[in-house]
C-alpha cells in the first residue's frame, strides 16, 4: 500500500528567497571546490619539482611555498567550506529579517487618497410625496338608481302566462363609486371632480391617517367637471396651488390618487402637451383647455392632483383615452380654481354663451360649400356656423347658419376652441364685437352674451 506525503508549504516569499540563496551558495561552493582541487594538486607539484613559477601581474611577486601539499589541500577545503557556510547563513538571515522602519523620506511620502463617494441625489418625487401626499383623499360615493319596471311585465295576464320566468327587478339599487380628492383650505374644503360625485345622496372622505367624515357638496359644475366639497375638521394639511398658465411639455408631472381602490398611489410621468380641446380628447360637452400627461391615470384616480417638481398642484386629474396608453388628461389649476371659487360662493357657475353650433372651416370644408351653397369663402382660418340656437344671444343678434365667424374682440378666429375662449373670457351681460364673412361680404355684429341655460 502506497503512502502519500503532503508537499511542504511555504510560508512565505522569504522563505523561497532563502532556498534560493542557500542553492546559490551551494553552486558557488562546489564550483570553488573543483577549481581549488586543479589548482592546488598540480601547482603545488610542479613548485616543489622546481619547475617554472607562475607569473603575476602588477607589483605581485610570486610567493615560495614551503608548505607540505598535505597541509594546503587542508587549509584550502576548510577556507571553502567557511566561506560557504558563512554567506549562506548571511543570505538566510537577511531573507528572513523584519522590514526595517521606513525612511524620513518614505514617511514623508503620502498615499493618495480615493475620494469619498458622493452621497446620493435627493429623490424629488419622495419630497413632492411626503409634502403632498397627507392632503389628498379618497372619495367614496353612494347614490341611489331607482329602476322602473315596463307595464306589461306587471300586467297579471302576463304573469300568470309566463309565471316565475319574469324576473322582478327591484326598484332602487345603491352604485358606489370611489375617487380622489386634495384638501386646499385647512377648514376642511377639498376639490375633485364633478363626475366623482354627481347625483350622490352620500359622500365619505378617508384622509390618509385613516380618519373618515361625511362630505357636505358645495357645488359641481359639469361642464369643467370641477366640485367642491366640505368636511367638518381643522388644521387639515392641504395642498400647494401652483400656476398651470406657466407649464410646457416635458416638465416633470406627479399624480397622486386612489386609483382601483389601491389608496395613496404615486406615478410619474412628464407633461406631454398643453391645451388639448375638449373634442380633441373626445368629450366634446367640456368647455376646458386640457393638460395631457403620461404620468399613469386610472379609475379612481379622477379628482387627484396632477403635481409639479416643487410639490404644487397644476391640475386635476380627470380623463383617459380608453384602450391607450400614457394618454391621460387634467383640467388646469388656475381654471379650477376660478370655478371653484364660484362654487364655492355661490354653489353654481354661470358660463357665458352665443348659442351657435361650429364646424373648423378646413379646405375639405371649403371645398363643399363652394359646390353645393356657391360660397366661396378666401383661404385662412375660420369656424363656420351650421346651426343657431333659437332666441339665443346669437338669434337675437343676427348671427346665420351659413355664417363664417372671422374674428372676435378683434382676434383672428382659427378654430372653435378660440371662440369658446374668447367666450369664456368675458362674464355674463358683457358685449362681444365679432366679425363673419357673409356673401362675400364682412358684416360686424354685437353679441350680448348670457348665462347657459342649465337642466
């Protein structure tokens, strides 16, 4: 049976720096040895033969050697083997020695340091959060539907024909719905959207420690989709109002809302485009300038505050597109603020109307007018009126289907948001100058405007 032995280890780099040095000496001493061996033997025959000494260089002279041969060779080999000992104990001992102390000048010299790493940025997103977050809130709504059932199904001839198989609705059913809000006055008055609550017979907020109260409706107004609502508490944090007139794509934008039931939910995302029209987004019953953004929107998301990198509110949240995505809108801060304010003091708000249905006068449309009316309207901007509201402010003043409205208050007129905007700028009983092309013709008119009639 075989054995194996464990190959030793070395210890360390001295160590192999003393094998080294020992192997060295060893070589040093072998080679010495054998010249030793052919100069001692035969020079020191011939010398005593009395043959021809050797000759030295400089002022050596040549030495007589009068010892015996044996006594050289001896002299000779333990010289040797003392000078061999002695360096390889020399070399052994100083493989093996402590590094010595450093020179003043090693001392002197000084490592560079890495530099400490930089500490993170700040996170604004966590500071918008912590800043905003306690002053949004959800909305729970309760509101009752009353159903009717047709007469024919209560009709007993009709039962008894068809018996159990008519079903029996019942006559109410509660709908809930759930919703976002944001506190704006320590006293308790929060702001969302109308069509958070709208027909509620009850409105429940839950602010973010958990505390819910009963919400008492100031006012909604459906044609913005902004309400104001009350709950009776004190010294309630409340949210920053910012500027939304200042905005442009690709500030950062913050949304902070309840949406899916998930409570207190944060997304980001960027503003992407300012003053979408109410038909661009596909609710064509707003009078709003909308703001879209990317930050993710969702039901119950409707009514939060669409945020800016400071923390302050640019927005209400309030509409997607279905079956998109990163498409989401809010209603601009300082337009809500006006109506809620309204709401506020009064409980409604009064808009401003002419009473005209338009249409953009696009080349398309153009085109048509010239072939099938024989208008032929000049190139540019423009809105064609293609319906007046009877004994509205535009009847009264003399305004025409047919009529291409060219500017007002003395602002060129490019599509039907700039007449809804120059509309809402004025208040009701105020007097707009506004210019059509009517047969060719420029004909200016004076519009009173009024109060839109509500249901």
């Amino acid at each position: 049976m075989s054995q194996t032995y464990p190959l030793p280890k070395l210890k360390s780099v001295s160590s192999i720096q003393a094998l080294r040095s020992s192997f060295i000496v060893e070589l040093t001493f072998l080679s010495l040895w054998r010249h030793g061996q052919r100069l001692t033997a035969p020079s020191m025959a011939r010398l005593q033969d009395g043959a021809p000494s050797m000759k030295f260089s400089h002022s050596q002279q040549p030495r007589s050697s009068k010892t015996p041969a044996g006594l050289s060779k001896l002299f000779t080999y333990s010289s040797l083997i003392l000078l061999g000992a002695g360096t390889a104990l020399g070399g052994n001992y100083l493989a093996n020695r402590p590094l010595q102390a450093q020179t003043p000048a090693a001392r002197d010299t000084q490592v560079a340091q890495l530099p400490a790493p930089a500490p993170a940025a700040a996170n604004f997103v966590i500071d918008v959060v912590e800043k905003v977050g306690p002053a949004v809130v959800r909305i729970d709504s309760a509101r009752t539907v009353r159903t009717q059932t047709p007469d024919v199904f209560r009709d007993p001839a009709f039962r008894r024909f068809f018996g159990s198989q008519i079903p029996d609705p019942p006559s109410e059913q509660i709908q809930r719905g759930t919703g976002s809000g944001f506190i704006v006055n320590q006293d308790g008055v929060i702001l969302t959207n109308a069509h958070v609550i709208d027909g509620a017979d009850r409105v429940t907020v839950t602010l973010k420690d958990g505390r819910s109260f009963d919400g008492a409706v100031l006012g909604t107004d459906s044609l913005t989709d902004v309400a104001a609502i009350k709950i009776q508490a004190d010294n309630l944090p409340t949210a920053p109002i910012g500027n939304s007139e200042s905005l442009r794509p690709g500030e950062w934008a913050i949304a902070i809302g309840n949406p899916l039931g998930l409570d207190s939910t944060v997304t980001t995302g960027i503003i992407s485009a300012t003053g979408r029209t109410s038909s661009q987004i596909g609710a064509p019953d707003k009078r709003v300038a909308f703001i879209q953004t990317d930050a993710a929107i969702n039901p119950g998301n409707s009514g939060g505050p669409l945020l800016n990198a400071q923390g302050e509110v640019i927005g209400i949240n309030t509409a997607i597109i279905q079956n998109a995505q990163g498409l989401g809108f809010a209603i601009p801060i300082n337009r809500a603020q006006a109506i809620a304010e309204e709401l506020i003091a009064n409980g409604k708000v009064e808009h401003p109307y002419l009473g005209i249905q338009m249409a953009a006068l696009t080349p398309q449309v153009r085109e048509q007018l010239k072939a099938e009316r024989g208008i032929d309207l000049p190139d540019g901007g423009g809105v064609l009126i293609v319906g007046v509201l009877p004994n509205s402010p535009a009847a009264r003043a003399g305004l025409q289907a047919g009529d291409a409205i060219a500017s007002i208050a003395a602002r060129n007129i490019e599509d039907p948001s700039d007449v809804q905007q120059a509309v809402d700028g004025v208040e009701v009983g105020d007097t707009l100058s506004v210019e059509i092309l009517r047969d060719g013709k420029r004909v200016g008119l004076e519009v009173q405007v009024a109060a839109l009639p509500t249901p």
